[in-house]
C-alpha cells in the first residue's frame, strides 16, 4: 500500500510539472513560428550571391530543434495533436520491431503477441514512438553488460494475477478491460531514486550530447493522454521491466475511452 501510495504522490507530482511545462511550451512555441516566418522571409529576398545566408540557415535548423522539443514537452503535458483512430495491437507491434530490429543488431530481440482480439482507439503515430523510445532505452541499458543481451516486447490483455496491476489508479478498473504493452530487458536496472525522476522533462542518466531527457517524458504523457497508465519495475543490475496498460476497445466491461474534444456526460 505504500509503494501504491508513493506512486500517488509521484502521478501527481508529475500532473503539476506538467501543467506548468505545457503553458510554457505552448508560449514558447508561439514565438518560434514568429522567428521561423521572419526567417524564411529573409531567405526568399536573400540574393543568390549572398555571402552570409549559411547564417540564416543555421538560425533555421536551430529553430526546428527548438520546435521538436518544444512538441515533446506538449506531448508530455497532453496538450499536442491528437489523431484518433482504432489501432490493432498486433499490428503495431510488428510495425514498431520493423522499425527497431535494424538498430539493434547486437541484441536478441523477441516480440510476443497474444492470440486473443486486442483494439484499442488512439493515435498510432504516437503510440510507436512511445514503443520505440521504451525500446530505444533497454537497447542502451543492455549495451555495456557482459553476455547475451536481451529484449522483449509483449503484448496481451491484462490478468488480475499481474503484479504491475496492483497499481492500477482505478481501483474499480476491471482487467480484461485494458491490454498491457510490456518491454523487458536484462540492461543494467536503475535505482529507486532514478525510478522515480525518469519521466521528469529533462531528466537523464546519459552523457551530455546523447539525449535531451525528454524521450520518457513523452511517452508518460501520451500514455496518459490515452486513459492508461504505466508501472517500472527495476533494481540495479536485474534489468527492467515497462508494463503499459491501455484501455481495451473490444472488451466486456471496457472502460469508456473518450477523445479528447469528447465530454463526459
């Protein structure tokens, strides 16, 4: 009861941050699209023998890198773009080891799916970039360990037996309601102080220059802007676990997942 409560506090803590980064980033981000239109007017009357355009062109790419983070941290305070659509759970699954088979050369990389109907409703660009990212991380977090290096992506509806499902914040939520996305690795863990800072924007355990501390951030908001939730399991040295519940579309008794320019009634 009290890691349940502990992770409360922690949800709450991040609802917070996330508000006031999401005012930020939405003003902020209104200021670029100003810069980025006055550049690319000065690039149209540039002459074709202008010695010092490289300059407006790096204030150009600069301003994209800004735009991208300033979309992460909206993603992670829920108020980005949102495209609805329903999303088969096995096929997004393979779309997105598609997409990370190639970059882990080195590893051994397994994919499980369920037999059973798995749909859920939400955007599916989103959704494997957060799968993609959870991966990305146990594709590092394995890299310096000695031996076989593992990684597995799971999907199935979730069991009442579940472990991670004890920290469901609906305590009346019924299991076979939701799906439970799962990535596990054999990398080298975290600590329970890195646990609890991970989602946090900017937020990072690698070296300057190797990430922006904003991958997780993203898929913390998404998840929740989706009407799930998410539960890490992890010690130092004993590899990781990610378990991502969703609501389920097709389900008996599935939770009633509502867009987000829907009301409740």
């Amino acid at each position: 009861r009290q890691n349940i409560a502990e992770q409360t506090m922690h949800s709450q803590r991040l609802e917070s941050i996330g508000q006031l980064a999401g005012g930020i980033a939405h003003d902020f981000n209104n200021l670029l699209h100003s810069i980025q239109a006055n550049i690319e007017t000065l690039q149209e009357r540039c002459k074709p023998d202008f010695n010092d355009r490289y300059l407006l062109d790096n204030v150009a790419a600069a301003c994209h890198r800004a735009s991208l983070l300033t979309s992460q941290l909206l993603g992670f305070a829920r108020k980005g773009k949102f495209n609805e659509s329903v999303i088969d759970v096995g096929q997004l699954l393979e779309k997105v080891e598609q997409l990370f088979r190639p970059t882990a050369k080195n590893v051994s990389f397994k994919i499980i799916i369920s037999p059973d109907s798995m749909q859920i409703r939400g955007d599916e660009n989103q959704l494997t970039q957060v799968l993609l990212n959870l991966l990305l991380n146990s594709r590092d977090a394995v890299e310096d360990i000695p031996g076989e290096k593992k990684i597995v992506l799971r999907a199935e509806v979730s069991r009442v037996e579940m472990t991670d499902w004890e920290y469901r914040p609906d305590r009346q939520a019924v299991a076979d309601a939701y799906i439970c996305i799962r990535v596990r690795d054999n990398g080298c863990g975290m600590s329970e102080q890195v646990k609890m800072q991970m989602f946090d924007p900017f937020f990072t355990t690698k070296p300057t220059g190797k990430g922006t501390g904003m991958g997780l951030s993203m898929v913390y908001g998404c998840i929740m802007h989706h009407h799930g939730w998410l539960h890490v399991t992890s010690e130092p040295g004993q590899g990781c676990d990610v378990a991502v519940f969703l609501p389920r579309l097709d389900a008996k008794g599935a939770a009633q997942l509502l867009s987000p320019n829907e009301e409740k009634t």
